[in-house]
C-alpha cells in the first residue's frame, strides 16, 4: 500500500511524464535533423574536395600572364612631312597647315558626303573611327612633336662656329657676358614661340581642329618657357572668354641628348618650379639632375631605348588621342627614329605632327630595358681658346616687338661666378645680358655604365 508521498509523487509524475514525452521526442528529432544533416554536409565537402582539387591545382599551377611590349609605327599617308621628297629645310609648319595633305577618307562618305567641314575634322574624325574599328591592342595616336625657340645656346654656336663651340665653349657656363647652362629663350626664341601661339589659336579657330589633350615637356627652361608661350592663353570656338586647360607634365627623359654641353644640364627641381609653377612633375623626378655629367656624352642608341621607355611609361598611363610633346631637335630626332619615321630636320620653334600606330605584343621585348645613360668619353674637347671664325658671324634676323612678354628672367643663384671671358672671344651680337643660372652639383664623372640585357614592356591593355 502506497502512502501519501507516493501518492503525491505520482500525481505530480502526470504531468511531468506528459512534458518528458514532448522533451524527449523534441530531443529525437534534433538529433535526427542533425544526423540528416552531417549525413548530407559530408559526402557534399567530399564531392567538393574531388571536383575543386584538380581546378584549384591547375589554377596554382597556372603560368603568370606572359609579358607583352610596345611596337610603334608611324602611318604614312597623312602629312607631307612623311614624305621622303619633301626637303624638311624649306618646309614651312605654319604655311602648309601643318603639313595635313588635302585628301579624302574613307570615312568621309558617313561623316561628310558633301565635304562641308574641314580637312583637320575629318581627319580627326577617321582618327577616332580607326580607334574605334581596331582591336584592343592597337591604338592610333597623333604626336605633336616641339622644338623650343632659339635659346642663348643656339646663338652662341653661331656667333663661334660650331666646331669652337663644340669642343670649348659647350663646356662653359657662358662667356662672361651670356649664360647659356640651361639656356634660356632669346627675343628670337619668345617671338617664335609667340608665333606658334598664333598658328594654333589660328588653327583652332578655323580649322575647327582639337586642341592637344595632354601636354609633356623637358625640364630643360628653354623647353618649359616655349611651352608655356604657346599653349597659354588659347581659346575654343566654343568658348573664347576662357582659356582652354594647359596643365603640362614635366618628364625627366623627354630632355635633349644628355653631352657635356651645359646647355643640356637642367636646372634642380626647386629653380623649375619658381620658373613654372602651374607645371606639374611626373612622379619621382630628383631634385637635381642625375644625368648630366661633365666631359662625356651619351651614345645614340641609349638615347633612343630612353625615348622608347618615355614613349612605353606615357602609353601605359595616358589614354589620350592627341599628345604634345615639348623638347629638342636631338631628342625629336630620337624619337622619330623610335617611331620608324623619316628624318626630318626641325628648326628652333617648329613643329611636327606624326601619327603612329601602336600595338601591344605578346612577348619578351627585342629592346634591351632602359636603366640610364650609357656614355662615352667626350673626345673633343680644346684645352685652349680656339680662333674666331674667319668671316663675320651671320646676323640674328630681326626680332619683332613681344607684347606682353611675360616670360620670366632668369633667377640668379649664389655662388656662382661665370668662367672670365677670353681675350680673343667675340662678343654674342644678338644675345641679351641675363644673370646666370643656379649651379648644378656636379658629381664626378663615373666610368662607362652598361645597360642590362632585360627586356621589358609596358602595355597599355
């Protein structure tokens, strides 16, 4: 016989046997879903684990994409100047509009059946159609190639001749009266430059032609002080209140044939900036100049591996059609043959379009990377005053009136005291007096370097 807490006890177990049955059949089914589910995870990480091992296998073992590079060739057809009968020492830029030939596109019959717009928007026009027809490792762009106008420099090889030039007076700062390292533009060179200013305003307005959409110049000041003439202050049909953009870039390699001229040592990073403010620098350009060195020069062929990696780091990073380039006659010599166009000879303030295909190619570069300057002893060099020409020197031309010459004089720098002028030395007739520029550190001239056999391209896809 059950007493009282039995009794009480069970009457509670009721309820209680109610709850366990509910708990434990809860209990089974979680446990039955989670058996359902590591019965189903398992076999599912192990057909994963066999399909995904072979594809992530031969991912890691994928080659890394193959190197590509740069090739360049100009277009012919287009301008005069391309073509091998045209004497480049009678050819006049802003007579012969630039050298644009006067013919029809095949794009034309879309774009101007009845020829109503001008030769230079149809051009463009066709342009921008080849750009667009082509594959994505080809691209067309038009280079406007610059000389600087006449500088100090060029006056002075004149006024000597240029053998006592090159082998006496390119290795001096100036002649006591003119300085000529990193010369600066004679009235010659700003009325030239002024000149250029014009033909572009002249052809924007008429031709109704695009103006560049990127600008790169030497950091040589001549080069910096002919760009600025030119391109500042220009004006759009559309809105010739407001001066079009002109923000140009600095390039180190875009300089003339590093010698042992002063002429073609620049000036440190601080002096460029006072002389351009609004310029910008590409980056990691040095204060002073790591190139220049006295007595040697550099060899052709390095200059034009330079030219070609100028070329290979401006596509790489610009996208843009129309490209300006502001430098010299030695480095636009370079740069045409990089190019593959005919030598073409440019006086001091003129200018040359060239339209170029390029296309980027899957493989090792042929071209050796460029990693600086190879140089050569300079050979000629006079330890002594050579004479004075024997005839007159030819007369400078005329210098027109430059309004509103804004270019800014040259800064004197201290410690800098310009070699005595020799007894025998003629004086610059043409040539303006100007304070000498900032002086150069210059490091001692180090044995030839070599450039490494190690190609490498630069694709711009």
């Amino acid at each position: 016989m059950e007493d009282q807490e039995s009794l009480l006890g069970r009457h509670e177990n009721k309820h209680l046997g109610a709850n366990t049955i509910a708990s434990a059949y809860m209990y089974k089914l979680r446990r039955r879903k989670g058996w359902l589910r590591i019965s189903l995870i398992i076999p599912c990480l192990f057909l994963a684990t066999v399909v995904l091992s072979p594809l992530f296998t031969t991912m890691m073992s994928r080659p890394a994409s193959k190197p590509r590079y740069l090739e360049y060739k100009t277009v012919v057809g287009y301008f005069k100047q391309d073509d091998q009968n045209v004497d480049a020492k009678l050819f006049d830029y802003a007579a012969e509009n630039f050298g644009l030939i006067d013919r029809e596109y095949d794009t034309d019959k879309d774009f101007d059946p009845e020829r109503k717009l001008t030769q230079w928007q149809r051009f463009e026009h066709h342009v921008h159609t080849l750009n667009r027809q082509t594959p994505l490792n080809v691209q067309y762009k038009l280079l406007y190639l610059s000389r600087h106008g006449e500088g100090y420099h060029n006056i002075a090889e004149t006024t000597y001749g240029t053998p006592a030039w090159n082998c006496y007076w390119s290795l001096k700062d100036g002649n006591g009266t003119t300085t000529w390292a990193d010369s600066h533009l004679a009235p010659t060179g700003i009325a030239q430059a002024l000149i250029a200013h014009d033909f572009w305003q002249n052809l924007l307005n008429t031709q109704k032609t695009s103006p560049p959409q990127s600008f790169y110049t030497s950091p040589l000041t001549r080069c910096l002080q002919t760009s600025t003439l030119t391109f500042t202050n220009l004006t759009l049909p559309t809105s010739p209140s407001t001066p079009m953009p002109f923000t140009p870039t600095i390039k180190e390699l875009l300089r003339e044939g590093i010698s042992a001229h002063t002429c073609d040592r620049r000036s440190t990073k601080t002096y460029i900036r006072t002389q351009a403010p609004t310029f910008l620098f590409e980056p990691s350009f040095p204060e002073t100049d790591p190139y220049w060195r006295p007595l040697v020069s550099e060899i052709p062929d390095s200059q034009d591996q330079r030219s070609r990696a100028l070329l290979d780091d401006i596509f790489a990073h610009d996208n843009s059609t129309f490209i300006s380039f502001s430098t010299h006659s030695g480095e636009i010599n370079s740069l045409l043959r990089v190019l593959r166009h005919r030598s073409f000879w440019l006086p001091t303030g003129a200018m040359i379009p060239v339209l170029v295909k390029i296309e980027s190619v899957e493989g090792e570069s042929p071209w050796p990377k460029y990693e600086g300057p190879v140089y050569r002893p300079e050979e000629n060099v006079c330890e002594d005053v050579p004479p004075p020409l024997e005839t007159p020197a030819p007369e400078t031309a005329p210098v027109p009136e430059v309004p509103n010459n804004e270019v800014p004089a040259p800064a004197p720098v201290d410690d800098i005291s310009p070699p005595p002028p020799p007894p025998a030395a003629p004086v610059l007739e043409s040539a303006e007096i100007v304070p000498p520029v900032e002086n150069i550190p210059t490091p001692p001239p180090p044995g030839l370097e070599e450039v490494k056999e190690d190609g490498n391209g630069a694709p711009f896809v």
